[in-house]
C-alpha cells in the first residue's frame, strides 16, 4: 500500500505524462462503515423527505417548502459535513463530503439548495474567514439555522465574473461598506439569511468579498425567476441598494474577491461532477426497474438488444465517471493531510490542495455533468411515450440536468480552462508537457515500436493504449502551441478538442485503476462485469480522441505536417477490436436482473 506522502507526490494535470499506480488512488468500494452509515442517513432523508413531495416542491415554489427541508437535512448533521468541527460541525474529509454530495445528487431542486448552502454559500468562510466570522456564522450554517446564498453573477458578468458592476463604498468614519448592485441566478435567494456578496471598491480591478446580513437592510428582490428545470429552487434576481455592510464584515482581504470565486468554483467543480453521478444512478434504477415492467410485443422490453445497449452504456459512463471523480477526491485529500504535516493551517492546506487539483476538477464537472445529460435523454427513450409525460419520473430528470453544464462555469469555458491550467502550469515550470511533446514529435518520424507487452505487468494491453492517447495529445497540444504560440487562446475549437482527448483519458484511465485495483480485492471472476464496463468504454474512449484529433490536426496542419500528424494519430489511436454487443449485454442483464444499477 502506497504511503499518503507517496500518493500526494501526484500533481494537478500530471496524469497527462506520468503513470498512475492503482495503489496510489482511492476506489468507492473502500468506503468504511462510517461513511456507508452516512450515505445511508441522505438514502432515508432522500426516500422520507424529498421523494415524496417532489411534485410540491416544483410547483408549489414555495421558499418556505425548500426552508424546511434544509432544517431538517441540518438537523442530521447534512449541511456540516465540510465545517470544522470546532465551529458545530463534522469537519469530514473532502472524499467523504463528496460521497454526500453523490447520494444527495439525487435529490433534485432540493439537492441544488442543499448544495448551494454548504458549498458556495458556507465554504468561502470556513476557508477565508477570520476566526471571528468563523465563531459567528458557521455554526448557525452547518446547524441550518441560517441559510446561505452566493451572489456573484450579474446581468453583464457571467463567465467573465470579475467584470461585476457593484459597487462597495468605504463610508466617512470607516465603519461600513455601503454596497449598490444587481446580481442575477441567486440560488437561495429568498430565503437566505446571509449573502456572500461581490463587488469593486472604488476603482479596483479585482473584487472583494463581503459576508452580508439579511437584516443589514437596504436588500430588495425579485420573484423566483421561472426556469426550465429544477424549479423548486428558488432562483432570484438580488438588488442592494445602500446595504450597510460592517467593515469588519470584508471577507479575507480587498480584492481577493475574485481569488475566492475561483477557488470556491473548483470545489463546486468537482462537486457537482459527483452530485451528477448520484442522479444518474436514480434515473437508470427508474430506467431498469421500467425496462422489466413495460411489455410490448408480449415480452419486457428489457430484453431487446436496444434498451440493453441504453442500460449498459448509462451504467458504464455513471461507473467510470464516479471512478475518476474519487480518485481525484483522494488526490485532494492525501495532499492536504501532507500539507498540514508541513505546518500549513487546514484553511491554507485545503485551498491549495484544491488549487493543485483544478484541472481534474474542470474535467470532472464537464464528465458529470454530461453523462447525466446522456442519461437523462436515454432514460427519456427507454420509458418511449410515457418518458414524455409529467407523469412519470423522466420529465423531471430531464429538465433538471439541463442546468448542470451551465451551473459552476459552462462546460465550454471549463473545457478551456482544462488546456489553459495545464498550458500555464508548463510554462511555470511545474507541469513538464513539452519535453513529452518534444519525445512525441520525434516518436511519429520514427520506426513504430512494435515490441512484445509486458505480459507480467496487470492489464498490459489496455495501459499501452492510454499511454498511446496520451501522446496522441501531446502531439497535438505540442504542435498547436507551436503554431499559434500566444494566440492560442483564441483557437477556441482546438482548445476544445484537446480538452475531449483529455477529459476522456483521464476517466478511462480512472476506470482502469479502479479496476485494477478491483481485482486485487476481488478476484477476476469476481468483477468481470466491471471488467466489461472498463473494455467498452476504453473503446468508445480511443474512437472520441481519434475524431477529436483529426478535427484539430485538420484545423491548422497543412501538407507534410498534415500528413505525418494524421499518421501519428492513427498509430496512437490504435485498439484491439472485441465484441461491445455481448459486453453491454452482460451489463444489462445483471442489471435487469436485480431491476436496478448494481454496481
């Protein structure tokens, strides 16, 4: 077993060129006793609490409905779990608030609510607060006794948040902050007792943060804005108009206000990555469970071959993402655990473990959210006319995750930020991507390599085809920058083409150590069906980066280069062929045969 010190030596990104042992990740199947009880305490609140009033939640839109569960989801410890100990909460380690976030994911417009409060609207406390603001607001936060909201987003700054208009101006005798502003797509916005709030001073070109009461006064709002989806959060446009904010009330120091946003995003990030792992669980038991239901032609329609391609492929996607989305937890929480053992307080070991790790959190929120996206829409299909209907449970997962590739930054500008991170981080020194880039280019005017694998080394085959993608997008990250050099940035559509080839390596790689690791456990036999998830989806992983290549090599390589880069990429992108059918199948079947997702 690999040492934590050894498993933190891991850097943000450096999966791209390093090779990652299953010893040194986290799998969910490690999860102890304590932390299956407390996934199982957000099951019973879930099946309770929310489930059953679903439809009021949506349509009743009533702040007071979404209110009450969140007092009763924190008289059970659930808006704690991040919240040091010391200040009334749990203060769990980052793995394990995921693993809350992943059941509670499944909780609908009550999980956005949920998620709002304990992520954006109390972590930027417990991370920037000074030890006063800590002994006063995050007990009532992590009691539930406050609810919190995060207002960040105006009318005019979206993804470009640190253009915000409002404004906060130092009054004569220095004792308050008098803020002036709107800000748009306030979750929790109506019955929030204290806004994290934006805004400039004077002429600043950063922003600074406030902590702000609802009874400073001088806040005003709009009615709950009317949405696609999750309806049942209330969503609200916010105005301050001479909101006196105690100057003491700054939070961290001025002008680090965008510094907060950007870190706060990351775990919001990650976590939303793994909430959208935890519905699309729901949805596929709802889809399996009608698959053995609904007959037609006499016999279930789970056992035609097209719903059993639906089920299997929903299942592997939901299996991979969470594989990647606890290694990259775990990464997180080794480093801070070495951190604080060099003398850094939590606060500070925390913030830089997630700023480590911004990049795998940028590829988790755009895997996630996606792959609720992909079963969503199947699950529409399987359930056929019924999924259309209000009446059933299709119509509410549907317009629900909508929202979740806009929410915590869009996917494309996360895509972009993928290659921006890791592209900055080498030119700093602390990413080595062109030496790689450098042995690729050589690599594809050379003779190919067509050794013998290493038959003693677990999963030989499948390793030697991601190591083979991995160069296949340092070929094309390395060419790219070579070509447009600073303007790069402004090659948006190649930007996103290595950011597919990379955001589907690291899942397929995640999945294969989960695997791995998986047998050693377990056996072989034991996880064959995993062992066929790992195999397709590997498959589907190779075809995405080969098309996403071609599009960015056909972008901007010409002629020879053209030529020896297509060649490159044809020999990286190389699989051995199996039979996907029978695999999905086999998924499918055991599914159908419990009637829901079992793995």
């Amino acid at each position: 077993m690999a040492t934590i010190a050894e498993k933190a030596s891991i850097s943000g990104g450096e999966f791209l060129i390093k090779e990652t042992e299953a010893s040194q990740i986290f799998i969910p199947e490690e999860f102890n006793e304590e932390q299956q009880m407390i996934a199982d305490t957000c099951r019973d609140f879930l099946r309770t609490e929310v489930w059953p009033i679903l439809d009021e939640i949506d349509y009743a839109k009533s702040p007071e409905l979404i209110s009450s569960l969140m007092d009763k989801a924190g008289e059970l410890g659930l808006l704690g779990t991040a919240v040091p100990e010391e200040y009334g909460g749990f203060g769990m380690n980052f793995n394990t608030s995921m693993l809350v976030a992943e059941v509670l994911g499944n909780g609908h417009s009550f999980s956005v609510a949920q998620s709002a409060h304990t992520g954006i609207g109390t972590l930027p406390i417990v991370y920037y607060g000074n030890e006063e603001q800590k002994q006063k607001y995050l007990p009532k936060l992590s009691s539930g006794e406050w609810k919190a909201a995060y207002c960040l987003t105006e009318p005019d700054s979206g993804s470009d948040a640190n253009s915000g208009k409002t404004k906060a101006e130092l009054t004569a005798d220095g004792k308050f902050y008098k803020i002036n502003g709107q800000k748009m797509w306030i979750t929790n916005g109506g019955f929030a007792d204290l806004f994290i709030v934006f805004a400039k001073i004077d002429d600043d070109k950063n922003l600074t943060c406030f902590i702000v009461e609802k009874t400073f006064g001088g806040i005003t709002m709009n009615e709950p804005e009317k949405k696609m989806g999750i309806k049942g959060s209330d969503t609200r446009q916010i105005f301050f108009n001479d909101c006196m904010v105690p100057a003491e009330n700054m939070l961290s120091d001025r002008q680090n206000g965008f510094k907060i946003a950007v870190n706060i995003l990351n775990i919001g990030r990650i976590k939303l990555g793994i909430a959208a792992v935890g519905g699309s669980k729901g949805i596929v038991n709802h889809a399996t469970n009608y698959a053995n239901e609904r007959k037609q032609f006499g016999i279930s329609i789970g056992r035609f071959g097209a719903i059993k391609h639906k089920l299997a492929e929903m299942a592997t996607r939901i299996w991979v993402s969470e594989s990647a989305c606890y290694r990259a937890g775990q990464n997180i929480d080794d480093l801070i655990d070495v951190l604080k053992a060099e003398g850094l307080s939590d606060e500070n070991a925390k913030l830089k473990a997630l700023e480590q790790f911004a990049i795998e959190c940028a590829i988790l929120k755009v895997h996630g959210s996606e792959v609720l996206d992909y079963a969503a829409d199947e699950g529409v299909q399987v359930y056929g006319g019924m999924g259309f209907s209000a009446d059933a449970p299709m119509d509410r997962a549907y317009r629900d995750s909508r929202i979740n590739r806009i929410f915590e930054g869009t996917n494309e500008i996360n895509r972009l930020l993928i290659v921006d991170m890791m592209l900055k981080r080498a030119m700093k020194g602390e990413l080595d991507l062109m030496g790689p880039a450098t042995a690729v280019a050589k690599e594809i005017m050379s003779i190919p390599d067509f050794g013998a694998l290493d038959n003693d080394t677990a999963f030989a085959a499948e390793k030697k085809v991601l190591q083979n993608l991995k160069k296949a997008a340092l070929m094309i990250a390395g060419a790219a920058v070579q070509k447009f050099m600073m303007k790069l940035s402004h090659e948006q559509e190649i930007l996103m083409n290595v950011a597919d080839m990379i955001i589907e390596i690291y899942a397929a790689e995640s999945a294969l150590l989960r695997l791995e690791k998986l047998v050693g456990i377990r056996g072989k036999e034991a996880v064959s069906l995993q062992n066929d998830m790992v195999q397709v989806y590997l498959q589907e992983a190779v075809a995405k980066c080969n098309n996403a290549g071609r599009e960015a090599i056909m972008s901007f390589a010409e002629g020879d280069e053209l030529r020896v880069m297509l060649m490159g990429l044809k020999r990286f992108t190389k699989i051995e062929p199996m039979n996907t059918k029978d695999a999905r199948r086999r998924i499918a079947d055991a599914m159908l045969a419990e009637g829901k997702y079992i793995f």
